[in-house]
C-alpha cells in the first residue's frame, strides 16, 4: 500500500495465541494487545505495576460480596506484602474476613436452591454461596464482648478496626484482612460500618452498656482527608464500587479544599461490574471523576468492566510473579494506626481539623 | 382442542394496545399483563398498594443520583403525601436535595462532554448532569454552620437530618426531601453518612470547632430495629440498592433477635439495575433475602429491573392516580423524629438498648 | 451571584412533578427535564416526531421475545399508522406474531419454575413467560404447508413474509405484525431468517418437497440497500439490537457504495439493554456508528438503555396522544410489497443489482 | 460444634492463594472453590474436560467482535486442535477472521475517540478498536471475484465457507478461522450471513452476476439437525450469545422431531454478558432452555457472566495445559465438508429431508 497509515492506525491487535503450561503472568502479559475488558485487564496491571514504582500512597477499597466469595486472602495479601497502604470497605467485607479468620466457612451453594429450605435451617445465602446463621450469631456476640473491653469513648472505624484485629490475632492467629491489616500496620476506613454485621455486633455491645460503641465515622473523613494532604501523591484502586469508592474520592476532594498542593488521585484503577448511564456511583466513569477534581487530568487510569472473582487471582498472580521486585522499592508510608490518632512517618494526623 | 389446558397455562399474556390520551395510571394497568420487567413494574404498583392498605410500616431506600437526576420531588410527594413512613436515603441524595432546596440547580449536560473543559470551569458532572463546585462549596459551608449550632453531643443520623430539615425549611420555605419529611415528621435515616457530602459539611464543621459534627450512627442501627420490633409489620420498597437496601434490611434481622413476633418484612418492591450474578448486595435477590430472614417467606415482592429515571415518574404518577384513597384509611405510624430519641405513638424508641 | 453562569450550566434540569391523572404524554414531556435514562426516553419521542416530520423513510429494527411478551399490537400499530415504513425483524418475533394471530395465547409464568417440570408437559418457557410446544409444533406445519403453496423458486425473506402475512390475514382476519404489514404494504425483513421457528417451518416444507423453502437472503441485502438509494433520506429505530440493528446500518454502508448521495441514517433511536463496552454490536453506542458512515455525522440519536417492555408502552402511548396528526402529512414511500420485485412509488427495486 | 453440619454445608469456599509463577491451569483450578463467576469460569473448564472425554459432538457458537478483539486464534486452535467439532459464527467473526488472515490488521484505539475524525480519514470504530474501511472494502471485493469462482447454484453457508476456506488457504497459506476449519474438515455455519460484510460481498458477486451469491440458509437448517441426529450426543459451548446460540439450540429442537432418540444437548457452557430477566435469547438461561428440550434434563452446564476477551484466555491455556491428552482419545465425528452435501463418517447428510 503506497498510501501512509492513518495517525490512528499505529498500534495493531496481536490476537492471542494458546500455549500450553503459560503463567498467569504470560496470559495477562499476552492479553494487553487483545481489546475490550481483556484488554483493560491487563492494562490495569501495568497501571497498578506503575503506582509501585512512583510516591503514591495506594488506597484500595472494596465492596460486594468479596470475602464470602473467596477473594480475602489475595486481600490480605496485597495488605501484607504492601501492594496497597490504606483499605477502605464495607463492613461486609470485614465481617466475612472475621468469620473465616475466626475459623468458620462460607459453603458452596447454587443460586437455585429453595430460600425457604434455607430459612428453615437457618443458613444465609449470597447468590450461590451459603454460611450458618447461628455462626453468623456467635460473630455478632464476639464482636460485642469486644466492644465491651474498649473504652468508652468514639473511636473512628480506622482505630476501630486496628483494635478488632490486634484482638483476632491474638485470639486466633489466623491469616485475614483484619488480622494482616494489624500486623502490616495498614489502616483500614470503614465509612459505612453502620450498614453491616460489625455494625450490628457494635449495636448490642451498647445494648449491654448506653456507653459502648461509639463510632465516629466524622472523624473518618478528616483523617483520610489529612492522609492525602501529607502524602506527595495517591492513588485508588476500586474492586466493585459502592461507598468505598467514593470515601477514597472524597478524601481526595476534601484534601484539596485544605492544601493546593492536592490535586486528585494519579492513577485510578476500577474493576467493576455497574455502567456509568444510570447515574450511579459505582458505576461512573473515571472521566467523570476528573471534572470533580477526584482524579488528576493526567492521571493514568482504567476500567474494567468484570466481575472480581473472575480478574483479581489473574490479577494478583501475574502481579506477584513480575512485579515482586518493585516492592522492596517502594516510597511507602509508614504507619501507625495503633492510637486514637493515626501516625504517619512518625506524626500524627488530626481526627478534627484539616492541617496542610 | 379436546386435551385440558396445563395448570401452567391459565393466565394469557394480553398485548399492549395503544390509545390515544391513556393515562398514566392506564398505561402500568395495561403492562400488568405484557411479560419481563414491564410486568414487573405493573405488579410494583399493585404491591405498593396491599402495602397502603395494610397495617405495614413502609420504609423507602435510595441509593443513586435520584436527586441530581430530578426525581427528588417525586420522593417529598411520597414523604408529604405518606405513601411511605420512613426513608432511608445516602448522602448524596440528601445533599443533591439541599443544594435545590436552597434555590441552586443542577443542569443538563451530556455524558460526551470534555471533563478537562469541565473541571476548568469548575464544573462537576454525574453522567450527564452538571452543577457548579462553587455552589457546592457554599452548600459544604452552609452545613457546618449549621453543624455549629447543634449542642456538643452525638446526634443520630436521624435526629441531625431532623434539625438539618427544620433549619432548611425554616431558612428557606421550599419544597424538598428534607423538607418535606421535616414538615410531614417522616424519620430519615442515612448509616453511610460518612461517604458523602453532608459527611463533608459535617467535618467542615467540626474543622471550627473540635467538640462538633459527631454522629452515632451505631445509635441509627438501633433506633430503626426498636421501631420494626413496635410496628405490627414493615414493608421495603428499594430505589437502586447500595447501604439504603442492606440497612431496612438489616433493621428487620436485628428486631428479630430481641423479638419473637418479627419474621420478616411483609412486603417488597425493589427497583434496581445490578443484578445478582455477581454476589453484591444492591443486586440481590428478594428469594436471597427470604433465606437471611430479611423477606418474610410469604412477604408479596418483585423486583423491577429498570432505571429509577424512567421507571418512577410512571408508577408515581399510577399510585397517585389510582391510589391516593387509600391514604387516608392507612394504619400508619405517628413519628416525633424531633427529639434525641425517637417518638413513636407517643412513647419514644431507645437508641442505646434493644427493647421488645 | 454576580458571576457569569458557566455557559455549560444553560438548562437546569427540572424534577418531576407528581399530579393525579397525568396522561402518558405529560409524564413523557416532564421527563425531558431530568436525567438518565428517563430524558433519553423523553428525547427518543421528540426525535420520532422530527424523523415524521421530515422525509426520512423510518425503519425499525426489532429484537429480543417482544411479540411474546406482549408488545406485537404495538408493533402492528405502528405499522398500521405508518409510524414507521420498513421493518426487520428476528424470525422470533414474527413466529410468536404468528401463534397468537393464529388464535394460540402465550402464557403468564415465572422465572422461578421448574423447567423439568415444563418439560415434562411440553411447555416452552421465555423467562417469565409460557406457550404450549404442541401449539408450536402445530404452527410449524402450517408454516411448512404455506410453504408448499408457493412457487417452486427463491423468495427473498421480504418476499416469503409479505405472502405469509397475506395467507394468516386470509385465513385468520386477526392483526398483528404480519397481517398489519400485509394490509399496510410495509415490507418486513428477516436476514436470520435461518435462526427462528419460521426458518424451522420452511424446512419441513422442503422436507416435503425437496425443491420448496428456497429463502434468497442476499437478494434481502440488495433489496434494502436500493431502497436507501433511491429515498431521500431515512432514520433507524432498534428495539432490542441484534441482527435487525446490522441490517439496518449494512444496508446504508452498502448504499453508499453505489451512490453518493447517501450518507449515513439522519435519525436514529436505540432502545437497548446490552452496552457497549464488551464490543458486541447489540450494545454499540450511535457515534461508533457514525464512524462508519451508518450514521450521519450530523443525525439526531439517542440510545435508552431500558427494556422495551418498560419503555415502549409509555412512548408508543405518548406519540399516539401527541404526534398523531404528523401522521397524515408524511413524506412516506409508497409501497408494492406484493411481488418478487419490491415496489417502491411505482418502480420496482432490484434483488440482483445495485442501482443508483 | 455437638450439631451435625447441615445438609448445604457440606463444601467450603478456599479462599484463592496467591503465589508466584502459578501457572493459568493452577489459577483456574484454584478458582473452582471460589464464589460468583470466577467459579463458574472453573467450572466450564471442567465441564469442556468432560465433553471432551463423552461421545459428544461439540458445536461452539460465537457472537460479538470476537475476531476484531484479538481471539480469532484461539478459535483457529479450538479448531484444528478439534477442541470443538462444528462452529456456528455470525459473519462479522468470519469476516474480521478473513482480513486479518489476508493479512490486515485491526488496530489499538479507543472508546472515547472523535467519531467524526474517524470517519473522515474512512477508520472504522468497534469500540475500543479500529480498521480501515478502504481495506475492508478490497475484502468485499476480493470475497465477490471469490463468489464468481463458484457454480451458479444454491450453498449452504456450510458450504460455501469451507470452498471460501480453501481459496483463503491457498491464496495466503495463513492461520486463522476459516483456513483452519478448511483444514480441519470442520464445517461451520453462519445462519445469519445476510446480515454481515461476508453477506454483503456475496451481494456484491451478485451485482456483477445475477446468477451468483446464492445462499441456501434453509438447508443449513437441515444439514445441522441431521448431524444432530447421526451423533450419539451433542455438547453446546456458546459464546456471547446471538444467532449462533439459538441456531445450535435450534438444531437441537429440530432433530427431536425427526428422532426418538435425540433429547437435547447432553453438556452447555455459556459465556455471556447478557441477562436472562429482559427476555431475550442470548441472556436466556440453560435452564431455561430445558424446557423446550434444547438442552437434556441431566445436562451438565454452566452459564459464565463475563466479557469473553477476559474469559477465553484464561479458559484456553487452562484446556491446552491440563486437558491436552484428552484430545486423541475423542470420539468425535470425521467431517468431509467439501461437498453440497456435508459428509459424515463416510456418509452424507441431506439438506432437503430429515433423516433418522
């Protein structure tokens, strides 16, 4: 052809090819030239790859039904070997991480078994997957009988939840979101612990004493807030959305109002399964994040439309395989989220005034 | 035919037949006979109605851009007009209200439009409607003036949300969501708080003053269940998922554990567009609930798959048309959302204590 | 505010109002004001409006159960009124058009039976809805005796289904698709018509006569693409995607092979609920369209991303109150669907070559 | 616990583990005990497994921009490798297929390009994808010279896609689908040709010869069934739904009719990205779809929720490393697809009659 390739046209698909014994990492590796969600799959590996090599503070939040769902030890993972700095969840996510950790199961089950069956013998369903209720009930006293050794004062969910897993570990020893979170030092926000069973389990220590369980879900925001302020860059990592998300977001907003130096997250990872037409948060677009000032308007960023149980182990194994070395580098924060306020390198950021 | 029709063959799908000049309320009576999710959304009105002519105390949820997106009025007909007792809403949708209440607007936009040119002009966008972050700065202000003339003591959710409406309403005169469940003594609750702009305005006010902007959401888990274990039976409609959806549901689990006679909400509609496949929450399914106790395993229910956008303005405008005698006759609860507690017909709800 | 409003914020959106009695024409036209997928659903009736007031020769593309699920007298009613001149159509759509014009009912069901249970009594069940297989099998032989009645030659699907609407009015008096385009002179196209119950019927014609049940769908291609060729203009309406959606566009694309006045579809509406991100052609959104010259790069479009069954009874209702006298005052193709050759305002169109 | 375990608690979730290297095999098999559609994308490995070690002749159906997006070669593999017996494709997939094996290329690009810019420099956008349209032009004219080659008579699309096969092996002695089924004897089916560019370039043979570009669609129809009837049992792996999904279903139907014997698939797996609750037939269910006998009542079948360009990956290299010796061992059925009638086992199958 003597006529020169359009400007648009420089980059060609490689369709993937099928070879026995490949890695995950050579999978993935293959499907950055592939299109639509396979692709933004694998380009969210490089995006990830690249947070670890810069200064940004990484925060991952997560909602659905992940931890039932068998994806809390990749969680924990990510946690432990400091892929991620700062977690923020639903309290579903942390109740489940509990249950296992305290050495119960989630079952295998189907979406078509009979709910009234199930009613009768007490077990919970999430879409195919089921739990004991009267386990489900021992969770909620354990939670309690904790609730009552705290003291009595608020405490953000943050310091909260640092204290739930010191105490799991030390009662279990088990491997877990919380329990890892506490030995990595890596905090955990938990806007919305007042929609789940930590909550619940909160509720009836109160219930046993007017003066327990007190969470200060204000105090939340103005940290998260001030950690984005004393950190030169951040980056967010969304697996399903929900009000994780849009925490990670706020605190990135919130900052800016305080400090001109903020300026929306760097990179932005979304792995999601909701469309932005709808309105919804979980759903909209990172394009749309950055007219609110959430994300940078360079920052590098993807999509990817899938459900979480089926990306994240490609995911996070071909992370593990070919990006291991960027962590030792890494210019981490250095936390301390033991006390009533948060360390970090050393300082203590407010829980009730923003500080540049 | 000689053979006998199959028992499942009893109830011909009828055809949608178009007239000129139908009526709203005409139109959903017509769909109750078509099939997928217009069937669905004609059957959620006829619930809607057994709910209004029942003895069910009947909370709203809504989560998504309802109120950025123009239906906010639609959720004061229902406050105002007691189609429903008891709202659980995000932030956002309180937020988004507010901004209106107080005279500003959010504006057509399109979801093309460059978000660089946007965040320029300080323009913030949700899918494809607009509104200006100066204006929402003022809003954030506004609040935590407001924050500052509350005492220095926890507030529920839903007693700040209460005195958050008083002041809007007695500042402004206008119609709203808060507004209107001021004036009509609907509670309103939001356990995600945390995750919003009001959160934001909150934080901002306890920015001024270190002892202000604390909120006992712990204490909104109990208040809400005490009132599911009075009321002779609760009923849920849901308007797209997300904390609203779990937190009614939730209400009923927890009453269940201090109460023999609670089995379940009676009654449920839910109007969503996530799907169960993937194993979160907003998605669900109503059977799914029925297994956790949350559904009553007789409870009336559908699900309509649909966007709220194009869903409610119909079945709003049908209840309105069709069902607006049975207001009157309703068995309803009476509320004094005023108060640190809760009244309800005359006693009040403890927010520290599950009672039966 | 004394600043100058941004010139993004111009029209603010304005929240529905709720009113007793409001026709389905006045919930539309207070839908365009607010946001999502309840304003395109407003917008895709003012565009229907433009696409008759101008001279645009309307196709619709028509997908998914909607003839089982109850929206075929909508379709006839469109065709009958001329709201529309051409259309395509799954086979599907046609043969469950057929049952009931036939006198045969489809059924109210549920997703939730048991289809061994269905099986057992030779129900077919769609989702949530239920037809006899007898019934069906029964409709087959009178397909593939039809089928024997004709000329022993290759039909275009244009063709075979004008004459098969003619026999089932002939035979039946009742309306629905078939019959209304039979007494309308609107052509229908069925490209797959391999793929459905009405491709099963032509078979077992030829398995009585080997020379019978010749369907010539590329002589379809031709048909149509000359059709664009030779009227001014013309405007796209898909219900549902599918392969109707293609055939649509492809017969532009080819049009403008042989003829460069055409350029691309001036009006195009999309009721769809798949999306575009996976990169299936059910979902595509209309600009990708217009890169390849489906569109015009000037065409008033818009996608709802909603069900039909939701959708369709609240438009077709709106455009019956509020559109109907643009009706009369049409720029409408006049048709001869009768013959082996199409018809159009007194010429016939080639099956065999393209013709500017 | 003294309780016997419940009767659904038998199988606990393992939460997938992360570890370096792991193979794709090794993370698949980890997902079998994982929730949600990571278990069901373990699950259709397992279920392949198995109809690859039955007597079933396998037919894969692909819709969507399979072929644009990078997959074509792991359909080539399926392919020669006899993974699959029998494919049923749009034309689109076969098209996209045919340029790149005629050495063209699809390109990088993405959804948010300027539609307007594309089109005036002739680039074709499939979402996130691009090509050029004057090359997919010379495709539609070297598939129209490829037409004239051919007898003046009636192929079925069987047919005619094995001789379109032979002459693209010939010319270009390239891999891809259509070289690799010619090379493999196995036949495919495109049902809906007339609505794709294969359709159209056939068109365009037409339109130099009114005589060529004949396709018999009908007796694909025929020819599939009786194929169906032949084989001792049948397995259906469909991806991304459309026309292919039904027409294998279809044949499935047809050839009941004709055979005591045949009782519907005997295995199914699904990877589609649409839903079940809007009616149509590329989200139906697989239960669903034994209530019409499509599939067997003890068929073992898994639907995947997910965008095939993550999925096939995963599940290919998964099959290639694990399920490899299998492949030898099949009972599958020996094809001679080079005739009008499609031999099998040394016999041929009619097009024009059923055959027991």
């Amino acid at each position: 052809m003597s006529r020169r390739r359009s400007r648009f046209l420089l980059k060609p698909v490689e369709p993937f090819t099928v070879e026995s014994g490949l890695s995950a990492d050579d999978v993935l590796s293959r499907m950055e030239r592939v299109s639509f969600q396979g692709r933004n799959l694998a380009t969210a590996r490089r995006i990830w790859e690249r947070m670890l090599a810069s200064d940004a503070t990484i925060f991952l939040g997560c909602a659905g039904a992940l931890s039932a769902g068998g994806m809390r030890l990749i969680l924990a993972h990510f946690i432990e070997q400091r892929y991620i700095d700062v977690l923020v969840s639903t309290g579903a996510n942390l109740y489940h991480d509990l249950h296992e950790t305290r050495g119960r199961r989630h079952f295998i089950g189907s979406p078509t078994l009979d709910d009234a069956a199930l009613a009768t013998e007490r077990i919970d369903r999430v879409y195919d997957t089921l739990a004991s209720e009267d386990e489900f009930c021992k969770n909620d006293e354990w939670i309690a009988a904790f609730v009552l050794k705290l003291e009595r004062r608020p405490y953000t969910s943050r310091e909260f939840l640092y204290k739930l897993g010191e105490h799991l570990w030390n009662e279990t020893g088990n491997v877990g979101i919380l329990t890892a979170a506490y030995r990595a030092n890596v905090p955990i926000f938990c806007p919305a612990i007042a929609d789940s069973s930590i909550g619940m389990g909160l509720s009836q220590g109160r219930h046993r004493d007017p003066q327990a369980g007190v969470i200060d879900v204000i105090g939340d925001i103005i940290e998260s807030a001030n950690l984005v302020i004393r950190r030169p860059s951040t980056a967010t990592i969304v697996l399903g959305g929900g009000t994780p998300k849009n925490f990670i977001n706020q605190a990135s907003v919130q900052a800016e109002f305080y400090s001109e130096k903020v300026a929306g997250h760097k990179f932005a990872i979304q792995i999601v399964t909701d469309v932005p037409h709808f309105g919804g948060a979980s759903g909209s677009s990172l394009e749309e994040a950055q007219s609110w000032g959430k994300l940078s308007l360079e920052a590098e960023r993807v999509t990817v439309q899938a459900d979480v149980s089926v990306a994240l182990p490609l995911l996070a194994t071909a992370l593990e395989t070919g990006a291991r070395d960027l962590l030792p580098k890494r210019k981490r924060p250095d936390f301390d989220p033991s006390g009533r306020l948060l360390g970090l390198n050393g300082q203590s950021l407010a829980d009730n005034r923003y500080e540049e």
